[in-house]
C-alpha cells in the first residue's frame, strides 16, 4: 500500500513569512494529491489539490506543487496569517479512492 | 445537504457495549467513506461505500465492527464489545458529486470515548 511522509512536524512562522510543508509518497499509481486543514475539534478541510497531469496549482495565498518523477508534492503558504495556524495533512489517494494521511504538520503563525 | 453530517458529537461507552454511529452524506454525493483519527493525529481508513454497496472494506477490524448506507437513511457504522483501543475520533466523507470522485468533504466527526 502507499507509504506517506510528511515534513516537518511542526513549523513556527512569523506573521506575513511564508510556510512550505513537503509530503512523499510510495505509490507510483496514484493520480490525486489533495492537501486538508484542521482545526482543533473539527474535522479536515480540503483546501487545495492537485492532478498527476498538472504541475501546479495556486488559489490566493496557497499553492501546490507536485513533482511526479520524485513521487513529491508540497504546500506553499505566502503571507501567512494567524487564522492559518492548525494541523496540515497530505493525502494522496490510493486505489479505490481511499485517502492515505500523512502524520500531519502543526503550523504556527505568531503575531 | 450541502455539508456532511455527523451524529452524535460524542459518545461514551463501558467497555463491552454497542456503539453507534451515522453520517449523512453531502446531497448527490454517491461515494461515503469512514476513517478513524488517533491520538498524535494519525488517521486511519476504514471503509467506503459507492451507493449502498460496500466499495472497500480493507481497513474494517471485522470481528466488531460493521457498517451500512441503506437508500434514503443516514450510513451507520457500528461498534459491537467496544473495546479501550476504539477510542478515537470517526469521521465520515463524501465525494461522487459534480467535483467528482475524488474530492472528499468531511464532517465534523464523532468523538468515541470507551471507558
């Protein structure tokens, strides 16, 4: 099955400086890299994802970019803000749709 | 609806009894899936549903644990002699809408506490 490695664990950031997280995967099949947040007490919240066909996508401030030969695929965060502070999680997809998490990343934006 | 919903919120348990959970999947949705969050984060996949057949149960202990999606009925996953281990945090999502199938939105999930 795919194997999912997400770093770093946790990441301290100014207010304004930007935040990249990075995640591996194994599975050379899979074909969809979507990117959750959560916050404490809720549950993950899809905020950007990406196909295998592309080799980036931005929405505002948050970006992906994925680099299929190297099986990786990173988040980038520009301008960060105190309200992008939660818990981060890669997820590629593997056969029959199933999410496979990464550990997760504990983002901090001190003010 | 347009969000995922989740009942309950929480949910304590003995050791030993039933527990049980539902999701209502975001309307014309056809994909369910479950996972389950540990401590430090970690997810797990448990199954998913396309319609009300089971699409994927590779990752359901099958001794105790056991799930539905019945037309017109919330989909149910259910815990029979829960155990301490099955403490945790179940979430349910749903995709097959015009995103597509892969897309999956979640709900706000049910916290188990076993006891």
């Amino acid at each position: 099955g795919e194997n999912v490695e997400q770093h770093p664990s946790t990441l301290s950031v100014q207010e304004g400086d930007s935040a990249v997280i990075k995640c591996t995967y194994s599975d050379s099949a899979s074909n969809y890299f979507p990117w959750y947040k959560q916050e404490l007490g809720k549950g993950p919240q899809l905020i950007i994802d990406i196909r295998s066909n592309v080799g980036e996508k931005k929405d505002q401030r948050i970006a992906v970019t994925l680099n299929k030969t190297a099986k990786h695929f990173s988040l980038h965060i520009t301008e960060t803000q105190p309200e992008d502070s939660a818990v981060y999680f890669c997820a590629p997809v593997e056969y029959g749709n199933k999410l496979v998490f990464g550990a997760g990343t504990i983002l901090r934006v001190k003010s | 609806g347009e969000e995922v919903a989740q009942t309950p919120k929480h949910l304590v348990r003995g050791e030993g009894q039933k527990a049980k959970l539902y999701c209502a999947p975001i309307k014309g949705h056809s994909y369910v899936f479950w996972y389950q969050q540990v401590l430090k984060n970690e997810f797990k996949f448990l199954i998913s549903f396309q319609n009300e057949n089971v699409f994927d149960e590779t990752g359901m202990p099958k001794e105790r644990f056991s799930a539905k999606c019945l037309p017109n009925s919330p989909c149910s996953l259910e815990i029979q002699a829960t155990k301490l281990e099955d403490s945790a945090v179940y979430f349910c999502a749903s995709s097959g809408g015009v995103a597509g199938p892969f897309e999956q939105f979640f709900g706000p999930g049910t916290r188990l506490t076993v006891l």
